[in-house]
C-alpha cells in the first residue's frame, strides 16, 4: 500500500514538472493556432529536431534492450502527461499510417497510443534474444506506430521545453536501440551469408537489401525524417529475418545457446554469434589474434576491432601487460597475454624469450629441478640439466649465495641494513627469510642498537656470514669499536656474544654462524656493565622506598654501599618477591625493573609481581670474552604493565607474554585506500558539489532534461531507482541497490554494509579467485619465515621491499563484477569493479610447529560516479544521468553524498612450519 502511495506522489510530481517547469507555463501545451498562428512549424516540432540533432546515436555496445526499457519508462510519465493536459494528436498526420482499429473499437487517439505503450512493453518482454536481437520485427513495428503518434502529437501542439526534452530522449531511445538491433542482426546475416553454398545468392540479396534499409534509416534522420527512418529499421530487420530462412536459420534462444564449434577457436558458435564474432573465422577482426585469445581478455582488447583502443597500433601489436612480449608473439609462444609472468618462473616472458632463451610457458626449461628464475639468479644455463658439464646436475650443486633487507626505520635508524650469505643448493631467495622480529627477549634489551632480525631458512648450510650495516653519524654515545652482535638461544633462554668482525671503513660487523635464529647489534660496554651490575639486597626494608614503583627498565641504580649484611627477606604483599627486590630494583637483560612491594599485582594484570618475575637466579656466563657472575631474573613478563609485548591481550591470557601475535595485523592494503585515490587525494567518483549547470552540460547535452527536473530530486531519484531495478538487479539484489540509493539520499557518507551483497560478492568467481591466492601466499610465507606473522605487517613506508606484499600486488587479480551475468544480476550497478582491498590476520597463534588464523578480507568500493563514467555508455540512460546530477551538481550544496560500500569475510588457515 505503501508503495503504491509513493508511486502515485512521484507520477504527481512528473506531471508537475513537465507542466509547469520552465518559461513559468500553465499547460505543458497549447494548440497550433494559439501558439504560433501563422508558422508553418511550431517551436516545440523544431526544438524536439533540435535535441535529437545533438544526442550521440552511435554507440559501441550490443545491448539494444536496455534503450527501449528507458523508452518504455519514459512513455509511460509522457502519458500521464497527455492525461493532465487533454494535448492533441494530429489526425490528418496518422492517416494511412495507422490501422483502423481505433474508429472499430471506437478508440481515441490517446486510448489507442496508451494500448501501443502495453502492447510496446509485452513485446520487449517477448521478443529481445540475450537483449542482441529480435524474434520478429513486432517490436519495430509498434515502435513505427508509437512514433507516428508522437510525432503527431509534436506537430500539433506546443509546450514547455521539459516536455520537449523528454519527447526527445524518448524518440532518441527508439532509434538508437533500432539501429543496434540492425547492426547486430545484419553482422550476423553476414557471417552466414559468407558461408552459405545453397542459395547463397538469395540470401546475399536478402543482406544486400538490409544493409541498403539500414542505412537509408541512417539518412532519413539526418534529414528529421524521423517516421520514415524507423520504417527502414523495420524494414531492415524483416529482411535480415527472410535472409535468415532461406540459410535454415531463425533468432531464438537456441540459436545463441549452440555448441557448435564450426571454426574450432574453442569458442561455441552461439557465443560468438551473440559477442559479435564470426564462427566461420578464427580472427573476426583480422589483427592476427585468434578470438579466443582476444575473448579470454575481452577487457583489454576486442575480438572484434582491429584496433581497441584507437592509437593506431593494431590489438596484435600492442603488449598490454607489458612484459616486452607484443600480443601476437605471447599467442605464438602460448603465454598470457595479462600476466608478465606466465609460467610464475620469476622471470618475464619477454626477458625469457629475447635474452635468456628459456621457454616462458615453462617453470623448469630443462627440467634440472631449478626454475629458469632461479638459474638466472645462480648464473646457470636454463637449456641444460649439467651447465658446467661436470656430471652433476645444476640443482645438486652448491653455490655461494646472499641475501639482505633494509632494516631501516624512524625509531631506529641506527642500523641500515643487514646481508646474510652462505653456500646452498638452489636459490636461497625462496627459502630464506629476514624480518623484523616481534619477540620482547630481543627487541627490549638493554644496549640494544638499531632492530633485532629474526634469520631462518629451509636451505641446508655450514656455515654462515652475517654482515650488519650501521650509520656511523646515528649511534648516539655508542664508539663504534664498543659495537658486538648478540644470538639470542632459543632453547637455552640465554644471550651469546659472537665474535665479530668489526670494518669501520665500511661501517659493518660481521659474523660467521653455524646457524640462524634471532641476531642483533649491541653497544657491548652498556650490556656488560648491566650483566655486571651488583644491586646490594643487604639493607633493611624501607631506605630507599622513594625508587619503588617508578618505570627505570633501561636505566640503572647506583649501587649503595653495604647496609647491615644480610638479605631482609620481608614480604609484605606476600607476592613472592622480597621487598627489598622490589624497592631497590630487579636486575633483568632489559634494564633494572621495580614493583611495588605494598602491592601483590603492581600492574593489574592478574598475574602476581613474582609469577611475572620469576625465581631469582645465580650463574656465572661468559659474554664477549668476559666471565660475569650474574644475580637476578629473567622474567616471564613485566610486573609493571599489563601487556607486556604490546599485542592487545594482558599478560594473564597471553599464552607467549614476551612475544607479540599482533591480532588483526594488516598484511596488505592496496594503492587506494577508501575514498581516496594512489596519490592520496579524494576519488574523483567520492566528489560532490563540485558542477555548475553548464559544466554538466558541457559534458552532454542530454543532460538537459535532469537539469530541468533538478527542483524536483525525487523525480531523479524515480530515474534513479526505475533503471536500477528494471534493467540492472533482480530477486534480492533488487532490494540491496534500492538500499543503496536510499542510503545515498540520505546523504550522511556513511560506510555502507548489506549482508546480500556481502554473500553475492563472497560468493563470486573473481572473489573466490583473489581470495584463495592471497591466502596460500600467507600460508606459503609463513611457513619460510617461521611463522613470523609481525614480519608481514604491512608498512606503507616500506611497501617496495616487502616481497609479501609486492607478490599479491603483482601477481594478483582483484575482484571485479562485470560479466553479462553481473549486469543483469546487480553487482555490477552495485560494486562493479572493486576500488582496494585490505587483508589483516586474527586469532593467530603458533604452537608445537603448527600455525593457524583467520584472514580478514575487507573488500570496498565507491557508490558514486565520475566524469569518465558519463562520457562512456552510462550517458545514455537516463538514470546514470539523474545519480550524476544528483551527486555533482552544486544546486544541491551536497545533499546526496556518495559512500564507501564494504564487503568483509573471513577465512581460516593453517600450516606447518
């Protein structure tokens, strides 16, 4: 009921419009005599040859039904208005053209055009094909009628100029969805003709008279000879059809639903005949591409234009991934045409083709067990199993190998970058990772230089150097010969000082290590005088209480002389710590740590002061040559905050307190963030308020009846809603674009979510693609670094040498909506292609050399349009017209304001290390 009332309001306020928009008119028509007695022609018949003059008929698209969907629409408020203004229709204009079924029934004029509307409608249900072409020319015939009509209304009466615009973009509609159903109906005459052996001839004649037809149409409207011109496209199409018997044809559904293969390009005849591509012939358009080829990448180039793009080069010519590979060398070498790299060797097809002379389509050329990527990295012949000749293959070998990573970061710029190099086989670049690490026993020690780096590989080796890079100019109060390397020993829970090689001439330290595991640079004076640092526990409770409970975990205490001997061994909290260890401080690798003693959990964590320190130990170790006696404690975590690496969860739920998981941690953000674009300036199709009147004109004239409307916003939002729901959703998503345009008529710009569209987007092929690749690329990665996932968070800063990210940016295909199925479906007036994404991990955890998480995909794009979007098709519809004027013009300072749609899921995954 409700949604009836809301039609009824917006046909008032059409009527409304068209009546009394404009020149301040009090009927939306006036007769000839009153008008302009004494013309020949009324103003209105003239304006209306005007408008047409100036809309674009041309228009590279197959889809001839959704003009007349936009027709029928536009019919049907033009009727209305007929109603409210008891308007003419020239008689005299409609004789011998019209049957006499209106003075049989006893019909009117606006009775019997009201039954060519319905009967308009139950044929464009009936008789559109895949929306190509028509069973019959039905349709064309009671569009001729319907233009007869109109044209005698247009001729007998005058009116407002919004009256005029629409007659316009209705006539407009009519002959533009005529001339693509003749153009698709005759190209596939024509395929059929050129094969044709019987009756070849007839059926030439048959194509010959069409094509004549067709473009007689062409020339009657060039010269307003608008009745006439849709008798030719009738014309034309009834001969298309009479060609199409004699070959043994005729348009239905089956037709374009053949599994036929008469050219044997691997695509079906029915496809082709429905994508505009000849089934006779391999290359439709002649550029030297097979369609298939051309097909598979039908978003890039044409199976039916010689030269897609209209540069001047040819489709074949071009390299559109650019990969040094042009189109018609990647279909000699049977490479893909939108990847550079198509057998995934790490080498382009172009370099593997022109300079290394391997096989493009294949990982291993000589199937030695090394890929052509890792033999151009190892220096080996990718044509040769045993390159050297020495009886071993290539893959058997040892070679001398290294790899680095900038380390550089704002914090802790002192160390640039660290080299790690060892003799292996195979490339070591795959198997070897260094990253950052997000273990609190390395990255908070006392002394530390620069960031820890956590080295692992799968790669079997002796020995291994190690080099460090250091800005001389950023070490502080650090001497450069007080520089050493610390390898933190996993399974003893201890520090070794390493023997290294200092270079000041170079500014690097160097070690040689039998292994990997966690390494970093310390100012050795610093560590030693911690590690050797004695805290005297002799005194009595309560001397030096005014150091309790301050934050000093990398400062030191000056040691006080010796009180009365002994340990005070009180306890008040009952925490398990003495107070005296509490007040005069903890000895620890990462500083002198403080509690309070009047409390048993400084922090409020939930964990006792002692449960987080730990039993106080004694033991005598030798670091950097020096014998020192150490007195303190290694704690589990920090009494003195709840969260002790900083991960989000307190330290009493933290199974690894010292050791970051980083919950919901980015792993990957595309170049345009939501609502921006690369360069970080807002999205042009986010932009509102920003057209005057005469800039939207510029863009097309057709603007003009929105323009006209524009007092009336529900009236384009009616323009809106109709062509979303009639020709670009069904079942649900119905409901979801209509949500949408709601959301964007209230204008807040709020973030926008829809369970349906979440599903439907989840669910898509593209999406199920993207997602899949993306999380075999985590798993894979995690398994390399050992299950490091701190080393994969993403960092704009450093996104050129994250190879984790610059693998998905360059390897993978963002989800995008826009197949034939997408269209009609309403992802694609919804989402279309997906402007970024952002993938992040939770729950992660690590435990007996297992991993698992969960991926959160966050796809998003913009509900909004941009200027290129109504330079292309989307002008000629109405409704793409009434969202942009709505959006841009600045009338409205803003009103409706366009939003970020997102589509968030989430995926399990695991793994062993």
């Amino acid at each position: 009921m409700m949604k009836n009332k809301v039609k009824s309001m917006l046909s008032f306020l059409l009527i409304f419009a068209l009546v009394f928009s404009g020149s301040g008119q009090a009927a939306v028509a006036k007769g000839n005599n009153q008008a302009d007695q004494g013309k020949g022609k009324n103003s209105s018949e003239q304006n209306v040859k005007q408008w047409l003059s100036e809309y674009e008929f041309y228009e590279d698209t197959r889809d001839g039904e959704i003009y007349d969907k936009v027709a029928i629409n536009e019919l049907k408020r033009f009727a209305k208005v007929i109603k409210e203004t008891n308007a003419e229709f020239d008689s005299k204009a409609l004789e011998g053209e019209i049957d006499k079924t209106v003075k049989q029934k006893g019909m009117n004029d606006l009775d019997r055009f009201e039954q060519l509307i319905n009967q308009y409608e139950q044929a464009f249900q009936e008789e559109y094909i895949k929306g190509v072409v028509l069973k019959s020319d039905r349709l064309l015939e009671i569009k001729h009628k319907l233009t007869i009509y109109l044209w005698g209304y247009i001729s007998k009466n005058d009116f407002n100029e919004p009256t005029e615009v629409l007659l316009a973009d209705i006539l407009f509609n009519f002959y533009l969805s005529d001339k693509i159903v003749n153009k698709n109906a005759i190209g596939i005459l024509k395929d059929i003709s050129d094969q044709a052996d019987d009756k070849g001839n007839q059926i030439k004649a048959h194509l010959n008279n069409a094509v004549k037809m067709s473009e007689k149409g062409n020339e009657f409207l060039e010269k307003d000879l608008a009745i006439p011109a849709s008798k030719s496209y009738q014309n034309a199409f009834k001969q298309v059809l009479f060609g199409l018997e004699k070959a043994g044809y005729s348009f239905n559904t089956e037709f374009f639903e053949s599994t036929t293969d008469t050219d044997g390009d691997t695509i079906t005849d029915g496809i082709e005949f429905l994508e505009g591509m000849n089934p006779y012939k391999k290359d439709t358009d002649g550029d030297g591409l097979k369609d298939n080829i051309e097909y598979e990448v039908k978003s890039f180039i044409s199976p039916t234009k010689y030269d897609t793009d209209g540069n001047g080069i040819s489709d074949a010519d071009e390299d559109i991934d650019e990969d040094g590979l042009s189109n018609k060398d990647e279909q000699a070498y049977q490479t893909n045409l939108i990847n550079k790299d198509s057998d995934q060797d790490g080498l382009t097809d172009g370099f593997e083709v022109h300079q290394f002379k391997s096989l493009p389509t294949k990982y291993d050329t000589d199937g030695d067990g090394l890929s052509d990527g890792d033999e151009h990295v190892l220096k080996t012949n990718p044509n040769a199993a045993d390159s050297d000749n020495d009886g071993i293959e290539d893959s058997q070998k040892l070679y001398k190998q290294s790899i680095s990573k900038s380390l550089i970061q704002p914090d802790k710029s002192e160390i640039k970058s660290v080299e790690v190099e060892f003799s292996a086989k195979g490339n070591i670049t795959k198997t070897t990772r260094i990253s950052s690490t997000n273990n609190v026993k390395t990255t908070k020690l006392h002394g530390m230089i620069g960031s820890p780096v956590s080295i692992t590989t799968k790669s079997e080796f002796e020995k291994a150097s190690i080099t460090f890079t250091y800005d001389e100019a950023k070490l502080g109060d650090t001497a450069e010969n007080d520089l050493g390397i610390i390898w933190y020993n996993e399974e003893k829970e201890m520090y070794e000082g390493l023997n290294a090689v200092l270079d000041a001439s170079k500014n690097t330290i160097s070690v040689e290590s039998t292994h990997f595991g966690e390494f970093l640079v310390v100012d050795k004076k610093k560590w030693l005088e911690l590690w050797s640092r004695e805290i005297d526990y002799s005194r009595t409770h309560g001397k030096n209480d005014q150091a309790a409970s301050n934050d000093k975990l990398n400062e030191f205490v000056p040691s006080d002389d010796p009180g009365d001997g002994g340990i005070d061994t009180t306890d008040s909290d009952g925490d398990g710590l003495y107070d005296i260890y509490e007040i005069n401080g903890m000895k620890t690798p990462y500083g002198i740590i403080y509690s309070d003693p009047n409390k048993k959990d400084s922090d409020g964590d939930g964990l006792t002061d002692g449960e987080e320190m730990g039993p106080f130990q004694s033991f005598t170790v030798d670091i950097f040559g020096v014998t020192i006696h150490f007195e303190g404690f290694f704690p589990k975590s920090f009494p003195d905050r709840k969260d002790s690496d900083g991960d989000g969860k307190l330290d009493n739920v933290d199974s690894r307190p010292l050791d970051a998981n980083f919950s919901d941690t980015v792993i990957f953000q595309s170049d345009r963030p939501e609502g921006y674009d690369a360069n970080g300036n807002v999205a042009n199709d986010m932009k509102t308020n920003d057209y005057t009147e005469d800039e939207i004109k510029d863009l097309s004239w057709m603007f003009r009846l929105q323009l006209l409307e524009s007092s009336f916003p529900s009236i384009l939002f009616y323009e809106f809603e109709d062509m979303s729901t009639s020709l670009f959703a069904m079942g649900d998503m119905e409901d979801v674009i209509l949500d949408m345009i709601d959301h964007f008529r209230e204008g807040t710009g709020k973030e926008y979510r829809n369970q349906t569209l979440t599903k439907e987007a989840r669910e898509h092929e593209t999406t199920k693609a993207y997602v899949e690749f993306v999380k075999n690329a985590l798993v894979d990665e995690l398994k390399k670094n050992g299950g490091n996932l701190a080393a994969l968070q993403f960092d704009k800063s450093t996104k050129e040498t994250n190879q984790f990210y610059q693998y998905i940016q360059d390897k993978a295909s963002y989800p995008t909506f826009s197949s034939w199925s997408d269209r009609a479906g309403g992802l694609t007036i919804t989402v279309n292609d997906t402007w970024g994404n952002t993938v992040s991990v939770k729950d992660f955890s690590v435990e007996n050399n297992h991993f698992k998480g969960v991926m959160h995909v966050r796809l998003y794009d913009h509900f909004g349009l941009d200027q290129p979007d109504v330079e292309k098709v989307y002008k000629n519809l109405a409704g793409f017209r009434s969202w942009f004027v709505l959006q841009h013009y600045d009338d409205y300072n803003g009103k409706y304001k366009p939003f970020v749609s997102v589509m968030e899921m989430d995926i399990p995954f695991e793994g062993d290390l």
